[in-house]
C-alpha cells in the first residue's frame, strides 16, 4: 500500500512480468521472468497468473460469459463455457451472462473482471486498486468476494491499495513511498 504516485502499479507490473526491471530479478511461479522472452512471459501469465483491475479492462464487444471465456478459449481449454459459467456464478452474476459490459453497472463489471481472473484458477492474482471506481457498498462487496475467492482456490492475491482498511485484512503489508518498501 502506499499514497498515489508511490510506485504500486509499477511494482505489480514488474511482478506480473508486465514491465522488466531494470536491474535485479522476479521469479514467478518459479520462473526468472528476466530470463524470459514476452512470448515467454505472456505463457507464464496465461498459464498462472490472473488481474483485476480498477478500471475493469472487460471486452466491449463480448458479453459477460464471453469476457469470462475468453482466457481458457485462448489457453485451448474444451471446457470454456460450463467453466465460466460457474464461475459467473460464484460471483452471483448467473443471470447476467448475455449482458454487455455497457449492460452492466461498475459493481457488475467488476465481479465479471473478478470470475474472468479467477476462472483460469491462478497461482498468483494481482488486483490494482480493484474497488478504487466502486461505491463503498459495492467496493465492500468485491473485497468479500475477492477474500472468499483467495481462500476456496488458495490463491495468492497481491493487491494494491491506499486503503488500510482493507490492507488490514491481508496476510502481509507493504508501504511503498517514492518508488522504495519502506515497511512490511
């Protein structure tokens, strides 16, 4: 956690193998991503890690069960649609899976963002400020429902925030300032 501007995000990405560092290393999921090319990276990703982010990064053009299909359609996976299915279920949205994004208010969009990054049952799921556009009810709601899923697929969340309240609620905290850890 830490204020804006802090160094969160870069730090996410570095260890997402989105952005490279420019010295040291990250190993994921037992991988040196800094020995890896992008195609390299992005298998790693596809095959391990999910995000959800504040700004939901969902298809326009694809329907909720289709942003939830998309990751295992793209991993070649036969059981993309009854998978998805459960997992829009999970997150109470079985009765909105032939609704658009635009259909959908932000609280809706994000839990379909959530069931797409938890459908592939990642080892590591970064979340960015995932209620940083929600109303606190409904910010409240996504972080239920983000612990819940943490704890049934048991796995790893790395989570940016400035909220100490829900800091609080994680295993281990971070403070970051101007681009260093100075705690945790």
């Amino acid at each position: 956690m830490g204020a804006s501007g802090a160094g969160k995000s870069t730090l996410l990405a570095l260890l997402a193998g989105l952005d490279t560092p420019t010295s040291g290393r990250v190993i994921l999921a037992g991988s040196d991503l800094t020995q890896l090319d992008e195609d390299g990276r992005a298998r790693l990703r596809a095959e391990r890690v999910g995000f959800v982010f504040q700004s939901f990064h969902l298809v326009p053009a694809l329907t909720a069960l289709e942003n939830v299909m998309l990751p295992l359609e793209l991993a070649g996976r036969r059981d993309a649609r009854p998978a998805a299915l459960e997992a829009l279920g999970r997150v109470g949205l079985q009765d909105r899976t032939g609704h658009y994004p635009r259909q959908l208010s932000g609280g809706e969009q994000q839990r379909v963002a959530l069931a797409r990054a938890c459908v592939t049952r990642p080892a590591v799921l970064f979340a960015d400020e995932p209620t940083g556009n929600l109303d606190t009810a409904t910010g409240d709601r996504i972080t239920q429902l983000l612990f819940d899923l943490n704890a049934q697929s048991q796995t790893t969340v790395v989570l940016v925030t400035h909220d100490r309240q829900l800091a609080s609620r994680c295993g281990r905290v971070l403070v970051m300032e101007s681009g260093r850890l100075v705690a945790g």
